[in-house]
C-alpha cells in the first residue's frame, strides 16, 4: 500500500497544505506533519512518500528509521530546480521566489536538510530513476 504523507494531511484536516500554511503558518503544519506521520507509521507494509521537510523535524526522521526502512531520492539542485519551477504556486515556502531566489533557497535547503537525509537506510540517484526501479530496489 502506498500514501502520500501531504495528501493524508489534506484529507485529514479537510484543507489544503497551502492553506494550512497562510491560515495557520508552518509550525502548525509541522505539527499536523509530525502527528500524521505518527499515525501513518503504526501501519504495515506501507510505503510513505514524505515532503522534503519531514524528515527533518521534530524526531521524524528517527520515528521513519524505526518504522522501517528510507530512502533518500538524490537529486542535483538543478533538477530539483527544473521540477520545482512548475509546481511553485503550490509550494508556499517557494510560491513567491524568482528563479534566482528559488536556486539559492535549493540549495541553502539542501545544505541544512543534508545531514537529515544521510540517515536514509538508502540513497538513490534519483536523475534518471523510475519508480519501476525504485520498487525494486526496495523489494
């Protein structure tokens, strides 16, 4: 079985995380991140996609770690850049950046997250990977 963490949050608190994040700001949906995940994790045989920041929160990363294996994706700041264009009116951190802006918050992000995403039990070139391959890989 398969959830995404951000999505698990909407259908739970009936709003979208973009909302969340102007009506209440990101503490409380850190908070909401953090309480789903718990609940999420006392699942079985279930893979959870998190956002970027979850891991990197609270003790998150260490609550993934005990509930079974992570794996890091890896991607170049470049790519991550490419693939946030695109999706930056739905992102809040990023929604008002310039593309110059949106590099430097990548890789400031990035440079911070890093020490969080190294726990990973897995970490996978993520460029040219598809998800066919990562199931495999985690099989």
């Amino acid at each position: 079985n398969f959830v995404d963490l951000d999505d698990y949050i909407v259908k739970k608190g009936g709003i979208s995380i973009k909302h969340i994040f102007e009506e209440k700001g990101e503490n409380a949906f850190r908070n909401l991140e953090k309480e789903s995940l718990m609940e999420v994790c006392k699942k079985d045989n279930l893979v959870i996609a998190t956002g970027g920041g979850t891991p990197c929160f609270f003790d998150n990363i260490q609550k993934i770690l005990g509930s079974g294996k992570a794996i890091y994706l890896k991607i170049e700041i470049e790519d991550l850049l490419e693939r946030l264009e695109t999706e930056k009116s739905q992102r809040p951190l990023i929604k008002n950046k310039s593309a110059e802006e949106l590099k430097g918050f990548i890789g400031l992000t990035l440079l911070e997250r890093e020490r969080f995403y190294k726990q990973a039990s897995f970490i996978v070139d993520a460029k040219n990977i598809t998800a066919k391959e990562i199931i495999k890989l985690i099989s």
